[in-house]
C-alpha cells in the first residue's frame, strides 16, 4: 500500500503531442503535363511549309488532292513527289517527328504527390459533445463533481459511489476545444482536491481541462487507495468503469479534444494509470506517472500509447519488475527497439526545465508513439522539488503529440 499525504506536492512531468500535419500539396507538380504542347507545334510547322508556294493552291487541283490527304497523314508526303510541290511533302515528314511532344503527358505521374495529405489523419482534432454549452464553473477553482459508476455487484458498495474535480483554464471558452488531463493521487488523500503536477504546471493548466480523481475511500484492499495494482489486482477493476463514467461526463460538459486526452498518477494513482495504459489506450494519446507499475492481473492491451514512466531506484514501495513490465509492455505495442538514447527535450527561453538527465528514449518508436523511461535517484516519490518530471516533463512530451 502507498500513500501520498506526505508526498502532496506534486510535479508534473507533462508531455502532450501535438501532431504536425503536412499536406502533400507536391501533387500540384502534375502541372508539368502541359509539356505536350511541343507536339502541336509540330503540327502547326507542317502548316508553314504549306507556303511552298503555290503548290498549295496546286491541291486545289484534283491531282493536288491526293497530296492533300497525305497531308493528314503525314506520311502520304511523299506522294508528293509528284512535282516540286512534293519537296514541300518533305518537310511535312519534319511534322511527323512533332508527334514525340505527345510524351510529355507522363507529367500526369506528378499527381501521386497527393498521397502525402495521408499524413493529416494523425492532426484530426475531434471536439466533444460539450463543445457550445456554456458553463458556470468559476475559472481555475477546483469544482466538484459526485457520480454513480455501474460495477461489478461485489464493488458497488464500495466503488459505486465516486466523485471527482475539474479545473477550467483562467479563459476558458466553451467553443475551443481544449486538451484534456486526467490526474489520480496516491493512497491517503482526503476528500479535498489538492495541488496536482499538472495545475502546477502553467502551460497546462492554460490549454486544458484539468480532473483529479480520487480514489475510493472505503477501498477494503487499501485504504483510501485507488483498486489497482497491490491495492486491488483485479482484471474487472473498478476503477476501469470509474475512468470511463468520468471522462464521459467531462466530455459532455466541456468542450474538449477527445483525441487529446492525457493520464497520469502518482504511487497508486501510478497503478490506476498504469491499467488505462494497457485497457483504456484507445482514447488515451498520452499516459505518464510515477512509483509504480503495470498490474499482474489485467485484460489485454488495446494499442499504442504515447508514454513517460519515472521510478526513482531505491523506491522499496514499488517493485523494479512491476514498473518494467509496464515500460516493456508499451514498447512493444509502439513498435520501439530494445535499445535507447538519452532524452533531451527542447526547452524554450526562460521556460522551466525538468531534470533529464536520467531519461531515455526508446528507438524506432511508430511515429507519434514516443516511450521515454526515467530511472532517477531516489525513493518512493513523485518528483517533487527533486527532477520535476511529473509536474515539467510530462507536458513537455504530451504538448508535442
């Protein structure tokens, strides 16, 4: 069992992506087509030499006709050697060679270059329900939110009943569609909602709807500990019914990016978003925590997921195997290589910067799937006043998807 009352003031290493979109406007290269016009010059350079004189009006005569339709053909010109007139079929042979101006057309070729608008799938920016609705929830206050969650019959007592809090940005506007960041605790924290890496963070609490979850107070396994990991490592965790009820409510009253949504957790809020790592990461872009790990017992992974997952080496509260099998589990689904470099973000002017020095980047990632792996010094913590990875790093990675 982990707790977080000591270990309240969070950092945020926060990462978003944001996907970059080029459009394959290449294709506009097809263009190059007109280059065929040089063949009807070569036409027209017959129709000169019909000033040979006279014997074009020779072919008003009826023997001249015959030298006329070879004229259409071209190489009925050397009918034309009935007289003078036929040096003039000579050069209408010159017209036949124009005909090799029909191959500029292989220009056409140049219209593959659309395929590249193939790349603005990954930018696509999907606006929830709540997107116009206007809300009165005052800017940058932590408001409270109780739900009922549907659960297994043997959870309802204790995880049927939940609630949660959102933070809307200082200017929020219910027709600009937001990022969205779900954050979980560790064990202990009290009905009250506390200063979390992510609102600590100005750059994201400025572009996104901020959650923080709490986890049940009556967890049988843990108390006040989210059911995930050692406090409850059960594939029908309740807490997978608790993650969806809340981000479809937030989604409905908030205007959001649905294809923004971000997770992260401390200690066993580390173990809740460990599980929606693997079982939710069909509507999470991004996911990032710290102490902790993927749980033994779970359904299978969905899919990729963009990722940062921080551990510090002397953490006795949560076991190297378990955080590993979480960090192999998302580089296999990312397609990353075994092997690694070290994880150097950008950071920008006078913009605060995590510690990275102990993070690595996984290779050969798919595109937009980045895992990044910090062992740093340390116990069971979540970074704070030390590297700041929860609070800097995961913006920092989750801005650029």
């Amino acid at each position: 069992m982990m707790r977080s009352s000591l270990l309240r003031s969070v950092s945020l290493l926060v990462f978003v992506s944001s996907a970059i979109v080029v459009v394959g406007c290449a294709g506009s290269s097809d263009t190059g087509g007109t280059a065929g016009s040089p063949g009807s010059s070569g036409a027209g350079a017959a129709g000169t030499s019909g000033t040979a004189g006279a014997s074009g009006t020779a072919g008003t005569s009826g023997t001249g006709g015959t030298s006329g339709t070879a004229g259409t053909s071209g190489t009925a010109g050397a009918s034309g050697t009935a007289g003078t007139s036929g040096t003039a079929g000579t050069s209408g042979t010159a017209g036949t060679s124009g005909t090799a101006g029909a191959s500029g057309t292989v220009g056409a070729a140049g219209m593959a270059g659309t395929a590249g608008t193939s790349g603005a799938a990954g930018a696509a920016s999907v606006r929830s329900t709540g997107c116009g609705k206007e809300n009165g929830d005052a800017a940058s206050a932590w408001i409270r939110h109780d739900t009922i969650v549907t659960v297994a019959d043997k959870y309802t007592t204790n995880f049927g009943k939940r609630l949660y809090w959102t933070k809307v940005p200082p200017d929020y506007n219910p027709d600009k569609a937001y990022d969205l960041i779900i954050w979980q605790q560790g064990c202990g924290q009290g009905p009250t909602p506390e200063g979390v890496p992510p609102s600590e963070n100005n750059a994201a609490s400025a572009s996104s709807v901020i959650v923080q979850l709490l986890a049940s107070q009556t967890n049988p396994e843990g108390v006040k500990c989210a059911s995930a990991g050692p406090n409850g490592n059960h594939a029908d965790s309740p807490e997978l019914p608790y993650f969806d009820k809340v981000l479809s409510e937030v989604s409905a009253e908030f205007c959001v990016d649905t294809k923004k949504v971000f997770v992260g957790g401390y200690s066993t809020g580390g173990w809740f978003s460990g599980l929606m790592s693997c079982n939710r990461a069909k509507v999470i872009r991004g996911i990032g925590w710290a102490a902790a790990g993927l749980q033994s017992m779970h359904d299978a992974c969905e899919g990729p997921i963009a990722a940062l997952v921080t551990r510090g080496m002397d953490d006795t509260g949560t076991s190297l195997a378990d955080t590993m099998a979480a960090v192999e589990s998302i580089r296999m689904r990312n397609g990353c290589a075994m092997t690694t470099k070290p994880w150097t973000p950008t950071w920008i002017g006078n913009e605060r910067k995590a510690d990275t020095s102990a993070c690595l980047s996984y290779d050969g990632c798919m595109a937009g799937y980045p895992l990044v792996w910090c062992p740093t010094p340390g116990g069971h913590t979540n970074t704070e006043d030390k590297t700041l990875l929860t609070q800097l790093g995961l913006w920092k990675l989750w801005s650029t998807l």
